[in-house]
C-alpha cells in the first residue's frame, strides 16, 4: 500500500476533530521550518527553531503574541509567510482547502462537510459549504477595501511602497484578529492612538472579523431586519454592543486620569474605544498595557477570556457562550423553568456545553497561569494576563512575552494552540470516537449552592 494511500485511509477513520487537530499542528510545524530557513530572518538575528515554532503558532492561532519584534527581526519573506498563516490560520485550514477544491472543480463530499462544520462551529451541515463561499467573498473583499484605506493613509507617512504592503498586512491581520503589527519596537499602533483612520479601520475589521460568518451572512440576508434575524445572531449582536459600550466606558473612567489624561476629549474617547474593542481576540494596542491601572488590566483580561464569537477568527470562551449562561441564571432567577430571551427557549444541552466550556477554560486560565507563576518572574497580573490573553487568542501583553523562559514559551504555545482550536474539540479529538447520545439514567437529586 502506497503512503498516499494510507494517508486516505488514516483521514476516513479520523474524526472530524482528530482532522482539525492535526491539520492545525501541521500547517504549524510548516510555517516553523519556513520560518526557520536563513531567507526569513534578518541579517544578525538569531535563528532559532523554538523562536520560529512559537512566532508560527501564534500566527496560525490568530493569537499576536511575539517573542521577537516581527518588524525588525523578520524580512519581507518571513513576514509574507506570516501573514499567510495567519489568513489560513483565521479562516481555517479547511475553509482555504475547500476554496481551492472548488477552483478545481472538486466535489465536496460528506465527510469534507463535516470537518467544515467543525472547523467553523456550526450546528447544521445543510448550506455549510455556502456559508464557506460566503466567507471566503467577504473575507477577500474586506481585506483588500481596508487595505486601500490603510495604505492610502500610512503611504503619507512611510511611502507608497512601504504603505502598501503595510496596508495590506494590517488589513489581514487586524480582519483575522491576530495582531501582528510590523512598526518595530513592540510598540503596536501606540503611535496613532488619536488618528481616527487608523483606529476606525482597525477596530471595524476586527469586529467584523470577530462577529462571526454566519452572522453577516444572516444580516445581509434580512436586509438588518432584527426581528428576522436568528436568535443565534441575535445574542452575538447584543452581547458584542454591549460589551463594546460597556468596556468603553469603563476603560475611559478607569484610565481618564492615567494613560488618557494627555489626550483631548475626543482623543479620549477613541483611545478607549479601541482598547475595548482589541481585547476581543486582536492584540493591537494605543495604550501602554504596562502602563495602565490595575484595575484596567484585570478588566481586560475578563474582555480577554470572553473574546469574540463562534464561527469567527477570534477566540475566547465566546459572547453567545456567556450569554446563553447569564440568561440561564436570569430565567432561574426569575423562576423560570427555562432559558429563555427573545421569545426563544435555549435547549438545556446547549447551557451545559456553556458551562463545560467556561469551567474548561477556567481550569486551563489557572493551571497555566500557575506553571507560569513557577517557570517566569514576574508579577501575578502579568502572569495571568499573559495566560488570558494566549488562551483568548488575544497577543495583548504586559512586556513579559518576549521575556518568556523555554518552558514558558512551550506553555503559551499549548495555550494558544488549544485556544485556537477549541478545549472540547481537543477533548473529542483525543477520545477517539464520535460524540454520543448517552444512556439515560434515573434522575436523583443532590444538594447545592
């Protein structure tokens, strides 16, 4: 038997998880060894494999965390494989091998529908590799309407040529929600935190980006009629505004007097917008995460561990995930037999995935902030911080990524990797058997609370 062969044979028995699992280990081990070769690092810098995997990682994971300044470390071949890692990594490696399928003229069988449905978080196979299309348009057409926009405006600064090529990469990265920046020094878009282009562009490819695909495919089809929409986009609309006016508010009264207190108004209120908006799985930042009060970055990293919205390129336990919770805990408040909100029931077996998930990612959240406590120096914040943000896909940082030990670094990279591709997608993944329907027992009660 030929070894294409037993690769075959090896995907048909593979579950759809155990195929995502790989498939993203994969793509990162390649970008790894690309990253690696003396053509992507710059003359004088360090090669190193473990620097290479962890720079891979976070850019198929969408996550922005770097151990090297990806401006200056990186040349235009390192950073080029960067950015396409990053577009696979956001869209999913399944997503990009569907597109060039069909530009083959390929057929898409059953079991190519379901890693899809896995890969974007759907509950329905019916429409999924129409909903990939749709993705894949409005993934090409964003991207490239923005990157106009940035390099119109960056190409006064930094040229036509140079703006360009830094139009195009912020546009990927900030749509994918990653966070890869190429301004050097680690210091991300601090220098534009009162040009309202620039945060404007930004901040709307990553919510765009983040809001999830079959909710712009939902509103564009109601042509935003709200009462027509889904309950599922619904909820991801409601939770987003509101954690984006929420976080606003509280980041511009947390930090008025702090790290904004240089800044008009009007300055103000945009510096705070954008960093309610980036905790939501971007990793770009105008303020200096260091320099911000305590209370801001805790803040934060609660905006970190929600993140964005399933079926997106972002990260974190989710929005619906938290809201399906709190409307459960409402409606039991309430005396409510049943979660219910817009005069929709939610099923209880979606409120325990919820609290599988949020009790999943906090056991992760803390576990890994307690091997970093051990292996890194550094104040507690910081640790967590650095944890949420790798676990939420985030890349935002409080300076200690670049300080990260070996072991950290291997800690953070497990973290994003299990981030990006999902806790319960791991754990099926390594069951090695197919989600079942279980045996239903007598019920008996126990006492809590």
């Amino acid at each position: 038997m030929s070894y294409g062969e037993q690769q075959k044979r090896l995907t048909l028995r593979a579950t759809p998880s155990q195929v995502l699992v790989v498939g993203f280990a994969s793509l990162i081990l390649t970008g790894a060894v690309l990253l690696t070769m003396p053509a992507a690092v710059r003359p004088g810098q360090e090669i190193s494999f473990l620097t290479s995997l962890f720079t891979a990682t976070s850019a198929v994971c969408v996550t922005g965390l770097v151990v090297v300044d990806t401006g200056t470390h990186w040349t235009t071949f390192g950073q080029v494989v960067i950015l396409a890692l990053i577009q696979v990594g956001g869209l999913g490696f399944m997503t990009m091998a569907t597109f060039f399928a069909m530009l083959m003229g390929r057929r898409i069988g059953l079991r190519q529908r379901l890693i899809i449905q896995e890969s974007l978080n759907q509950t329905n196979i019916a429409g999924i590799v129409r909903l990939a299309k749709y993705a894949l348009l409005f993934t090409s057409t964003t991207e490239f309407v923005f990157a106009i926009l940035l390099a119109i405006r960056w190409s006064t600064d930094l040229g036509w040529r140079k703006g360009l090529w830094f139009g195009l990469f912020h546009s990927i990265s900030s749509f994918n929600n990653a966070g890869f920046d190429l301004f050097g020094g680690f210091k991300s878009l601090t220098g534009y935190t009162g040009d309202i282009t620039v945060n404007l562009c930004i901040t709307t490819l990553i919510i765009l980006g983040g809001i999830g695909f079959s909710v712009i495919v939902d509103v564009l089809r109601h042509n935003k009629d709200f009462r027509r929409l889904s309950l599922h986009t619904k909820m991801t609309l409601s939770v987003t505004g509101l954690l984006l006016v929420t976080g606003t508010l509280i980041i511009y009264f947390l930090e008025m007097d702090n790290t904004l207190k240089t800044l008009s108004p009007a300055g103000k209120a945009l510096a705070a917008y954008f960093q309610a908006v980036t905790p939501r799985t971007a990793g770009y930042n105008t303020l200096d995460m260091g320099a911000l009060r305590s209370a801001t970055q805790f803040f934060i990293v609660i905006l970190m561990f929600i993140g964005a919205s399933p079926g997106s390129t972002g990260g974190g336990v989710k929005t619906t995930t938290i809201g399906a919770l709190a409307i459960a805990v409402w409606s039991m408040a309430k005396g409510k037999e049943n979660a219910e909100v817009f005069q929709r029931r939610i099923g209880p077996e979606q409120i325990y995935k919820s609290v599988a998930i949020i009790l999943l990612a906090t056991i992760l959240v803390a576990s890994v902030s307690l091997l970093l406590s051990i292996t890194e120096n550094a104040d507690f914040l910081a640790v967590l911080f650095e944890a949420t943000s790798a676990f939420g896909t985030v890349g935002l940082s409080m300076g200690l990524t670049p300080e990260l030990t070996s072991a950290g670094r291997i800690i953070i990279m497990l973290t994003m990797f299990l981030g990006r591709v999902g806790l319960l997608t791991v754990i099926f993944a390594l069951a090695n058997k197919q989600r079942s329907t279980p045996l239903r027992y007598p019920e008996e009660k126990i006492m809590v609370g």
